[in-house]
C-alpha cells in the first residue's frame, strides 16, 4: 500500500514541477500529538511513532527518528531507507543529495525546524518552495474530518488559578515589553491559559485552537466551529472572544503591522511570514504552566493515589490470577483496573504492553499481528488521565525465571533510577546536568540507552511538556520546583527483552542553608525484586528499595484487600529479608 501512495505522491509532484516533498510527523498547531486527519507521515510511510520526517526525492525516500523508534521503523516503513537522527540529521542527508525542487507545508513546519534545511539546500543549489497546498491531502482518499470535540471548563478546583490571574501576568509581561500581543499555537498552552480542555485529540484533553493574547489581557480563541454552550461562554467571560478558525488569517492581517511575540519552535512558517514585526521568545505560558502550583501539585499526588492502586491490582492479577495471556489482553485489563477506580477520564497515552523481544522496540505497540503470549520480561509502559491530573508509568515484569543477563541489566537500570530519584542539587540546575546519573551504572558495564531520561509532564495535559528534561541532549532550561518529569532509564538488548522503570518526580525545594532542590517520586507503583541482583546494590539503595515499598503499602494499603496486602507485605517489605 505505501508503494503505491509513494507512486501517487510522485505523480502529485510531478504536476507541481516539484522533484521532491518534506513529509513531517506535524499539524498547523505543531503539537507533539495530532488528530487522524494531520497524520500525513503515518497514512504514507505506515510509520505510526510521535516524531519523525520523510523526505521524497528522486533518488530516495528517507524518514528520520530518534532511537525511540530505529527498529519500530524498520518493520513499519518498508518503502522507505531509515535513519537515526543521532547519526545522520535531515539536512546532512540533503547535502548528499543532487540540487533539486523540494516542496514542503509551510503550515506543518516552524522556522526553527526549517532554517538548517534551507542552508544545507542553499550550499547545494536546491530550493526549498512552499506550496500553496499540501499534495498528499490530493491523494488522500476519505482522509477523516478535522475533530470538533466539545470544550468544557477545567475548574479552579483542579486549575487552581483563574485564567484572568494567569492572562494578567502574561500581558503585564508584553506591556513591559511594548509587544502588542502574542499568538499562541501550543493547544495545551491555550488550555492552561484559559482554563478549558476538550477532546480533539486522542489521548490529550485539549481543544484545537489558535489564540492571540493581546497585552490588553482579552484573548481572540480561534477554533473550528463546533457546539458551544452557556456553561463554557460563562466560564470563559467577556475578555474572551470565540471566533471561526477561518477568521485567523483575517485577524492576523489586522494586526500584522504591530509588534507580535511568537515562539520560532512552536509556529508555523506560514503563520510568521504574514507579520511585519515579528518579536521571538519563547511561548509564554510554558514556564507557568511547567511549574505546577498548590492545587495542581496535590492532584498530582491524588492521581497517583489512584493510579497506584489500578497499577499495583494489575500486578497482584499477573502474578497470582492468570495462567496464560497475551499483550494485548494485558493491556486491556489493566485499562480496567483504572476504570475501576472511578476516576479515570482517558488513558494518557495508548498502553505500551510488550513481552520478549518486542519489549527491545522502545515504543512498541502491540498488533494483532505482533501480539505475543506474555513470557520472559513483560514491560508495560502506561498512564492515566485523571481531573486532577496526568499519570505516567512503567514496570519491566518476570513473568519467567529470569536470566543473571536480565537481572543484571534491571539492576544496573535500577541503580541509575535511584541515582536520580535521589539526587540534590543547586537551584539553576539543568535536567541534562543530571542525565549522566541515571547511565553511569550502565555506562561502566558498556551499556546505554537510546532515548531521554525524563520529560515534562502536564496537569490533566499532555503526557509529555517542555520546557524542562533530563536527556543527555543539551537543555538550558532549569529545573524549578513545581515541575513534575519521568524518570525512565532503561535497557534494551535487540531481539531479546527490553528493560524500563519509570516514576514521576516532583521537583521540591529542600530544607538548608544553601539553595538546593530535590525530587519527590509520586508514583506509587512496586518494583518487581525478583528482578534485582542485590550483589549489585549499595545498602543506601536496598534502604530506598525498603522505604518506598513501605510508603506504597502505607498510603495505598487502606483502599486495597487483604488478599493484596498480604502480596505486598510478603514479596516486597523488606528487601534484605528477600536478598
């Protein structure tokens, strides 16, 4: 099938007299997650992960991942030569290539995205055009509709700050500044700021929408027409206009003389060359809402409460209720488990459940066709979306004897999770300053990982949130307290077992004299010891092993059965009686 879409897209540039296309994993909001309608790399390449870049030409056709998604690609994009943007970036790849006419979206790429593209296709001769459409929307038949959920409040009870508070601070900031306004094109941005949230993507309870924000305070919403009821009107007041997205390009027009903030990350081209006098920064709700306050912090902590006893249900059921299963029905009863609870709104994320070698592919997820009865280490990677907050978590599971190899490297995975967990540091402190401690346990026996080790994650909002990180790629932005990241490292030996533990952590000042932060962990979820090689571990990390364990049985323990308790107190409390 992607044969022939590739042929046809061929066929579309031809027509165009263009010699070639850039296809990215994107939609005009330029969000991380997009609707079915905006998934033009998946419908052509059959590549399904979260990020990525095609591009067609002549002589080739190239996609580009990061090492999440190096052996997913593989079996994923057989139409199409993979690489890994570790070794080779898109625009490396285009200086090797003959001079050429290539096409792309100016609506589905940010300036930052396109500049080192267009200087590698300078110092060769190409051009890089912008087309006044997209050609695979000509050759996408039934291509879905564009969403329109419905948009509803998200109350100051979970928000715990008005969004006239949250707008105030932001416009106070670009009078200062003399910017007449800011467009906002981040849709869980625009839901921070105006305290909404909607379903028009699966998975991230956000409406699409663009928004201007104007140093006045009052804010133009642009969206899709869809039902609108009084309940939202009211909430939303009388300093925010709801207007057709269709009046976007119209109001920019207006404006476009003034002096506008835009983020050159998170806008499309298209969108910055209609402005006059473009001021860049930084999106300007990013840090606020990365910052969680009162409010949101202690929906964190109750969304892990719950998410906790879904979680530590499941893993009582795998190890004591089953025989036999598979990685699909896995999956499916540990959704039940957070249903179960009441108070599940959505999975934060599609469910992660891999056994045995697909457990190696780092963001897998099961088909009928791949779908394997659970055996060796079964590595389950899930969330939740609650009201009061987001959930995300992974255990690596014996569901056979496990090896000395695989219980060396989930040790060794381990020590690099504790080392984080752990960790102090000064205030100014980067996520990448730490990533090194969540390796050093792997790297001293020549092992490592191809991906982060921690991200953002959002309040009742996207699963994954900037700016803040722990990666071993370069971030300038400090970590601050209020911020909640994954703490994820792990270890996966190709076409064998994948290892991963995942916690969230709360970035939270400590005590001193000096100015020095540490982390919170709010997952409460247990680890599975028959994994641990506890030769391996220091007696400070066999203590933290015993005191989180103990804190899971004491705040969990009130809400589960005394079946579950006593699988609890026997297999996890304490780790030294287990060693």
């Amino acid at each position: 099938m992607s044969l022939i879409r590739l042929q046809a897209l061929k066929t579309e540039l031809t027509k165009l007299n263009l010699d070639g296309f850039l296809i990215p994993h994107a939609d005009e909001y330029q969000g991380e997650y997009i609707p079915p309608n905006s998934r033009r790399l998946e419908w052509l390449t059959g590549f399904a992960g979260s990020a990525g870049l095609a591009i067609v030409n002549q002589n080739e056709a190239a996609i580009f991942v990061d090492g999440r998604y190096t052996l997913a690609v593989r079996e994923q994009a057989k139409q199409f030569k993979p690489y890994n943007l570790k070794d080779c970036l898109p625009q490396q790849w285009l200086l090797q290539q003959p001079a050429s006419k290539i096409g792309y979206d100016p609506w589905l790429h940010t300036p930052a995205e396109l500049e080192p593209l267009q200087h590698s296709a300078e110092i060769i001769g190409s051009q890089l055009i912008a087309c006044e459409y997209n050609p695979i929307d000509k050759i996408w038949q039934n291509q879905p509709s564009p969403p329109i959920a419905s948009i509803v409040p998200h109350p100051i009870c979970y928000s715990g700050e008005t969004s006239q508070s949250k707008r105030q601070q932001i416009s106070e900031k670009l009078r200062n500044e003399r910017i007449f306004a800011t467009i906002l094109t981040a849709s869980d941005s625009i839901a921070w700021l105006l305290n909404i949230r909607g379903g028009d993507i699966p998975r991230v309870p956000v409406p699409l929408s663009f928004a201007i924000l104007y140093a006045t305070g009052t804010t133009d919403l642009f969206i899709i027409p869809r039902a609108i009821d009084k309940e939202l009107l009211e909430h939303l007041g009388t300093e925010i206009s709801i207007q057709p997205l269709a009046s976007f390009t119209t109001v920019l027009k207006k404006i476009a003389h003034q002096p506008i903030l835009i983020d050159p990350k998170k806008t499309a081209i298209w969108i910055v060359d209609q402005l006059e006098a473009v001021v860049q920064g930084s999106d300007p709700c990013i840090l606020s809402k990365a910052c969680k306050n009162k409010v949101e912090i202690s929906g964190a902590q109750q969304a892990h409460h719950w998410d906790g006893i879904a979680m530590t249900r499941f893993l009582h059921w795998l190890d004591t209720k089953i025989t036999i299963t598979d990685e699909i029905q896995a999956a499916q009863r540990l959704e039940q488990f957070r249903q179960a609870t009441g108070q599940l709104h959505d999975l934060s994320f599609d469910t992660i459940s891999a056994t045995g070698s697909n457990a190696a592919i780092v963001h897998y997820q099961a088909t009928e066709q791949t779908n394997k009865q659970l055996h060796s280490l079964y590595l389950v990677d899930s969330g939740g979306q609650y009201l009061h907050g987001t959930t995300d978590v992974t255990r690596t599971i014996a569901i056979d004897q496990p090896t000395a190899e695989q219980k060396k490297c989930f040790t060794l995975v381990l020590k690099g999770h504790i080392s984080i967990a752990t960790c102090n540091f000064p205030s100014g402190t980067t996520g990448s300053q730490l990533d090194v401690l969540a390796r050093h346990a792997l790297w001293q026996a020549g092992l490592d990982y191809d991906h982060g080790t921690g991200h953002g994650v959002g309040s009742f909002l996207s699963v994954h949130e900037g700016p803040q990180s722990i990666s071993i790629r370069p971030n300038k932005a400090a970590l601050q307290p209020g911020m909640i990241l994954s703490n994820e490292p792990g270890y996966y030996k190709e076409g064998s077992f994948g290892i991963r533990i995942e916690n969230l952590l709360l970035v939270v000042e400590i005590a001193g004299e000096h100015s020095m932060l540490g982390f919170e962990t709010l997952t409460l979820v247990p680890i599975d010891l028959r994994l641990v090689e506890f030769s391996l571990l220091t007696e400070a990390e066999i203590t933290w092993l015993d005191n989180y364990h103990a804190r899971i049985l004491a705040q969990l323990g009130p809400q589960l059965d005394s079946e579950i308790k006593n699988w609890l107190q026997l297999n996890f409390i304490s780790s030294r009686r287990l060693t």
